[in-house]
C-alpha cells in the first residue's frame, strides 16, 4: 500500500473535517460532503483537551464508531488526536488511519514518550503539532522519539505559537520557527493548520495562502455543517462551501526551485545580497566592539549595563526609520531586541573579566 503522508503530488494534502466530533449524524455528514471533495484525512477531535473545566471535552470513545462508520462508507481516511496511552491503544483497536499528537502534548516530552512507546512496532503515520511554546528544540525532540520508537510515516502540523500578548492572530505564525524546522527535516510532510493559527475565519484564506507561498505541503482546515453553533472554535471553522471558495482561490506553487537555477537576474540579486549579508555582518561586529568599549566605561564608572532611557529612545528611532524605509517596524524591533541582547551580553563579559582579574 503507498504511504498516506506522500509528498510527491502537484496539489496540497489537505486534512479536514470538525474541530470536534459532535454526533453520529454530524460525522457522517461532514464525511460525504468531503470525501466528495478529495480530502486526503477526514479528522475530528474526540479527546479536547480545554484550557479551563465545565467545558465541552469531547465525546470521547464513543466518536471512534462514528468515524469507523464514516470510513466504511465513504472510503475516506480518518485522523484523531491521541494524548495519553489510553487514546492510542482505542484508536489502534478501531483502525484509525492516522493520529496526530496536539501541541499541549508535544511539549511535554513525559507524554511525547508514553506515546511513542504505546506506537511502538506499529505501522501508522503520526503528524506532531508544535509545541505551544516556540521551541525548535523540543518539536525535533517528539519526531525523534517517534523515529527512535520505529515510526516511519512521519508528519508536523504548524499551527502557530500561544503568547500572552498575542497580535491579531490566536496563534502567532512565527514562520521562521517551521522554516528552520523544515531545514532540518526536509524530507518530512509540513502541513499548516491555519484554523488554529487564524481562530477566525476570515483570516484563513491569507494565512492558507502565505503556508502555500512558503511550500508547506498541505493543510488543516476545520469544517463543521453549522460553525456557529460549534461546541469548539466556532469562529475558526467554515461550512463546506466556504471550504471550496478557500481551496480554489489558492495560487499553488509547484514549479522546482531548480528553475531559478540558470536565471541570470535572480543569480545576479543573489550575489548582491550575498554581499549584504556579509557587510552587516561585519557592521554588527563593529558595533559590538563599540558596545564592549561603552562597557568597559560604565564598569569604571559603576554604572548599571542596561539603560532603560538609552534603549527607548534607540528603539523609538529605529521604528521611525523603519517606517521612512518601507520597512515593517514590527521587524526593526525585533532586529534591535536581538543587537541590544547581543550588546548587553558583550558589555556583562567586559565586566566579568575585569572583576576576574582584580
């Protein structure tokens, strides 16, 4: 049989179905409108893990008949959320297609490991969801378990990052972090789960395209018969013809990067930011080694490194210059967080050497 995580199609693999298995009824509806629609997976939450208690949690091992009976009588493949022994073990029994581990779990490697023991020797394809922090670290950590427990169809869902203070996103995309993450598993299926990053719809179809613009493979979109009266995420989820509307207005790039490779002008804007890069790169040394010198002063002195008064102005300005530049002042911000870090750092070394030579 060939691999359900194939990533050698010209179309997105695209997961589907409610944010949480509702009915019998539902399930089975939601099924037919898109196995007639070439949904890759057909998923539902059986087991929703809510952030405070009293609310919906799932129908739990009763779904699992509802998504058998779905999968008989439509043919189409069906994927849970599985968080603890337990939830493997009764997916195992019912021959559920593929299961994924959600982002609460992911950062837990405690659980991660339970999992992968419970999976071990099985032939399954897992997807993992990132951690809910931003680490890359702890996301490769859960792949690796899988793969050290014999799993061999391996996926990850990017469905963004939770922050206290979140912009307008429920989750923040944080794009670089599933970037590095690809760069170091190229050969694994990335899939953006642009319900859980939007958490309203009208946001989807922007993200959706931004995932397909960066090359993810696919995606998982949330679709419920009636999303108003969802029991979970009403407002992320979108009815079957929304649904539609979505997919085909997406612009799918397929085209090999390998087209690029003989292209003069491209080759040509390469090699000039390739001389960029190195310039600031030499720049950031210099203004490290002013830093360093401004330490070594204020160590003198027995003036504190941080300056908050000094650092508000310097960002003030930054983002007034960014704005002048076209550039996003979001982006100079977190350019200047990073050089005022590298600073401090640089300028606490100058001091610490100095108290370890007296």
């Amino acid at each position: 049989m060939a691999p359900i995580l194939d990533k050698k199609t010209d179309r997105p693999f695209i997961i589907s179905g409610p944010c949480s298995a509702e009915s019998r009824e539902q399930i089975l509806h939601m099924a037919r409108e898109l196995s007639s629609r070439g949904v890759d997976l057909f998923r539902a939450g059986l087991w929703k893990p809510r952030t405070r208690p009293h609310l919906f949690e799932g129908v739990g091992e009763e779904g699992l008949d509802w998504l058998v009976e779905a999968k008989e009588e439509t043919g189409i493949r069906v994927a849970i959320e599985v968080a603890n022994t337990r939830h493997v073990e009764l997916a195992l029994e019912k021959g559920i297609d593929t299961v994924w581990i959600g982002a609460r779990t992911s950062a837990n490697p405690f659980s991660v490991q339970e999992i992968a023991d419970a999976l071990r020797g099985v032939k399954i394809p897992v997807f993992i969801k990132n951690p809910i922090n931003p680490d890359l670290r702890l996301w490769m950590g859960a792949v690796e378990r899988m793969r050290h427990a014999g799993i061999e169809e391996l996926g990850l869902i990017h469905r963004g990052f939770s922050f206290f203070n979140t912009d307008k996103y429920r989750n923040s995309p944080l794009w670089q972090i599933p970037i590095d993450m690809r760069a170091e598993m190229p050969e694994v299926m990335m899939i953006c789960d642009v319900s859980h990053i939007c958490g309203q719809r009208n946001l989807l179809q922007d993200v959706a395209q931004a995932a397909m613009d960066l090359g993810f493979d696919g995606l998982m979109i949330e679709t419920h018969p009636d999303p108003e009266n969802a029991k979970t995420d009403s407002a992320q989820q979108i009815t079957p013809s929304d649904f539609d509307r979505l997919l085909s207005s997406l612009v799918i790039r397929t085209e090999s990067v390998s087209a690029l490779s003989d292209h003069k002008e491209v080759n040509d804007l390469r090699r000039q930011i390739d001389a960029l890069d190195e310039d600031l790169v030499e720049l950031l040394g210099v203004r490290m080694q002013l830093a360093e010198r401004i330490g070594d002063i204020k160590d003198q002195y027995s003036i504190p490194v941080l300056q908050p008064a000094r650092w508000q102005a310097v960002l003030k300005k930054a983002r007034l210059n960014a704005q002048k530049k076209g550039l996003s002042a979001d982006f100079i911000e977190e350019l200047f967080k990073a050089m005022h870090q590298e600073s401090i750092h640089h300028q606490l070394l100058v001091m610490n050497s100095r108290v370890e030579t007296k």
